[in-house]
C-alpha cells in the first residue's frame, strides 16, 4: 500500500476522562487540537469505557469529531436485551451530545441472549436516528455471518464495520474472520495495534514484573488479568527479543514498527473503508503515531521477519480481547 492510499485512523477514547491519562476539559483540549493538526477526525469510545462518552460529551468531542461507540454487549453478561440495546444507544447519544453516531458496535457477543432480539433492538435504535452504521466487535466468524443473515432476512441495517484485535502479534483473524469480512462488505477496524503496549516492551520487562518497567502487564495491575492472560507467555518472550531484531531492520523503533506493519503491510487496506484505532497516555503521543502511520511500509526484510515472529507464537495466540 503506498502513502497515498493510507488506512484512516482513529483514536480510541478509552484514556478520556476523570481518574485517566487525560483527566481534565484543559487536556482532554490538548487532545483534540492535536487530533486536528493530525488530521484526525474519528474518536471511538464504548459504555464499557468507564467515564469516557460523559466527558466526551461535556467536552463536545462531538462538535468536532466523529464519534463511535459500543454497547456492552458480552462485556455485562445479560446486560443487551433488544430493549436495552436500544435504551444504551439512547443514553449514549445523549452522555456524548450528538445527534446521532456514525457507528454502533455490539461490544462482544453474549450466548446467554438471543440474538434475533438483540438485532431487533439495533434495528429500532437505526430506526430511531441514533446511529448510521452497524458494527460488530469480537464476534467470531461463524456468529458474524449468522448476524449478517438475520439483519439481511429481516431488513434491518447490516453489520459495514466490525472492530478486530489485530497486530503482528494478533494474527488469527486473518484465517477465517478476514475472508467472511471481505465477502460480506464489512470493513476491519484493527484495535490494539501495539497488543496493549506489550510490543514496546522487553521480555526482560515483562519477566520482572515491576510496575515501572511492566505497566499494564505487572503483577497487581488492573489490566493485567486480561492482557497478561492475551501475551504473558512463553512464546511471547522469544517473539519480543525477535521483535527488537525486526525494528532494527527497518531501522525505527519497535512502537513504530507495530503501526506501520498495521497501517501498511498487513490484511488492512483503504480500498476496504478499513482503520487503524491507537491511542494514547501521553500527548506527545498523537502527533507522533499519527506520523508512524503515515511513513510507509516496514520493508522487505523486516516484514519477513515479522512473519518469522508468527510462526514462533500463532500456537499460543488469542483470537482478541473477548475470545482469548
């Protein structure tokens, strides 16, 4: 893919909001004005996410961003019924202040609810303005092209957007969810691009398990039950020691190397609507990932040994954050 076809972008709205990285209206500000000098005009964000629609709202994200967002979904087991569904659109319009959203996403599957009632809700909460596009999030590939089914049996709106855990270290997508997701039309929105900061770490990082060198992945940590459980392996260890090697070979740093392979030589194309979500703890930050995904492909060398790097984990890979 060349620099001039590039994936769109969008910043994920999780770390917006009292008690995160960015706690206050002055830099929830800093935010959104480099997100403007970036050129980026999506933010997505989810009920799921604390705090995060409210103070977007307050904040009127909305007046100058598009926004996205998700029902919980699997996420609060039980919690969308096809009223519910349709009464978290409603709340989430209103927390964030706008009109209507641009996409919708059911956060996770749920097998405890019928699905048919659950598509329903969505159906009724399009009908009612809330949202212009379905989406789909950590839904496998077989429940994806059921929902498609249903929603094309029954006239409602058909999931275009479906939001993937995926990165050099998150491949299993590409085997069956991918190919469903190209005949169905539905564009990949890649989150956890960077696996959740792991592919800027070192294995030493990891293996001593402080605070300071670990983050998310210490021990105590209020992450670290799920993005231990996703890449705190064995395997993975091997792979961050290989990873290093590949950034050297593409001569910039491992955080750059995990964007660009994202943005430029993975399954993502902007011919498909697809998009890259990345966020962000520090300001400085946004200007610099809004660059990395601008800078081209990894190159040859590199990319093979990213490929390399598969075939040392793909045994041990998760299929995203729901589905481990």
């Amino acid at each position: 893919m060349s620099t001039t076809n590039l994936v769109k972008a969008v910043f994920g709205g999780f770390p917006i909001g009292a008690g995160k990285y960015f706690p206050d209206e002055e830099s929830i500000e800093k935010v959104y004005k480099l997100l403007e000098e970036g050129g980026c005009d999506t933010i997505d964000t989810a009920r799921v996410y604390t705090n995060s629609e409210e103070w977007l709202g307050k904040t009127g994200a909305g007046k100058r961003f598009t926004i996205d967002t998700k029902a919980p979904g699997g996420f609060i087991p039980g919690s969308c019924t096809g009223d519910n569904i349709l009464q978290f659109a409603k709340e989430s319009v209103q927390l964030l202040d706008v009109k209507s959203l641009d996409i919708y996403y059911i956060h996770a599957p749920d097998a405890s609810l019928n699905l048919e009632d659950q598509l329903k809700g969505i159906n009724e909460a399009y009908k009612a303005g809330y949202f212009k596009r379905f989406g789909l999030s950590n839904f496998i590939a077989a429940d994806v092209q059921r929902v498609y089914d249903i929603c094309k049996e029954k006239g409602y709106p058909l999931p275009t957007v479906y939001q993937a855990n995926y990165s050099a270290v998150a491949r299993k997508l590409e085997t069956e969810l991918v190919p469903i997701l190209r005949k169905l039309g539905i564009a990949i929105y890649a989150y956890s691009p960077i696996a959740g900061g792991f592919l800027v770490k070192t294995s030493e990082q990891l293996r001593g398990g402080r605070k300071e060198d670990a983050g998310r992945f210490a021990k105590g940590d209020a992450f670290e039950p799920l993005y231990g459980g996703l890449y705190n392996k064995p395997s993975y260890y091997t792979a961050l020691d290989l990873w290093g090697e590949a950034a050297a070979m593409a001569g910039c740093s491992k955080g750059e190397l995990a964007y660009r392979w994202v943005a430029f030589d993975s399954v993502l194309d902007n011919k498909y609507g697809d998009a890259v979500i990345f966020g962000a703890s520090k300001h400085a930050q946004i200007p610099e990932t809004l660059a990395w995904l601008k800078a081209g492909s990894v190159g040859a060398a590199a990319k093979a040994k990213i490929d390399e790097i598969w075939k040392v984990i793909e045994h041990e890979a998760p299929l995203d954050n729901y589905n481990k």
